[in-house]
C-alpha cells in the first residue's frame, strides 16, 4: 500500500507542475467593458495590470502606461495638460471679503 500512494503522489505532483507553468494563471485576464450599447472584450496583464481592448486593428492600449504618460516622444518630461486639453474646466468659487455688511437698502427718515 505505501507504494501505491507515493507512486500516486509523484504522478499527481509530475502532472502538476506543468499545469501550473503552462496552462494556470494565465499572462492575461479577460473580461468585457460595457460602454452604453457597446461591448469591449479587454485583456488585463496579471503582473503589471495593464489593460488592452480589442478592435479590428488589434490589441489597443486602454490607457497609456504611466511610463508613456509623463515623458514625451524624446524621453523628456511632459507637461501637465491644460484644462482646454483635459475637457474639464476648472471652476472657482469667490471668496467673500471679511468685513462690515454693506447696507444697500436706503433707512427710512424718522417723521
């Protein structure tokens, strides 16, 4: 019987090893981004969490790495975009002067 079980134990850890290199976890993790109507499959790498969406092209970037995003096309530092490139305007509340109240109804004349 002990024979039997460790010969059972090596065929079970020879056939496993492989299964865990080869076949599971994968490099990548699918899954579908919905965007109102339409249906995206996209693919995100385990290690880094990177994710691409498919077209007919191919595999796309979802959004540049944070590497591409902060140098330009020479490797220099990029600048931050401007809210007229980002699409959100930047919008400000005024802050109201400490001080005495400004009556701006005249007071009534006494009789």
């Amino acid at each position: 019987m002990y024979g039997f079980t460790k010969f059972c134990i090596t065929l079970i850890l020879i056939a496993a090893v492989p299964f865990a290199i080869y076949v599971w976890p994968t490099k990548y993790a699918y899954d579908r981004l919905k965007l109102g109507d339409s249906d995206f499959p996209i693919r995100i790498h385990r290690v880094t969490g990177d994710a691409d969406y498919l077209t007919t092209a191919g595999w796309r970037p979802l959004r540049p790495g944070a590497a591409q995003a902060q140098t330009d096309s020479l490797g220099r530092p990029a600048p931050s975009p401007s809210p007229e490139q980002s699409g959100r305007p930047i919008t400000t509340t005024p802050t109201p002067k400490p001080g005495r109240p400004i009556i701006t109804t005249p007071t009534p004349k006494p009789r």
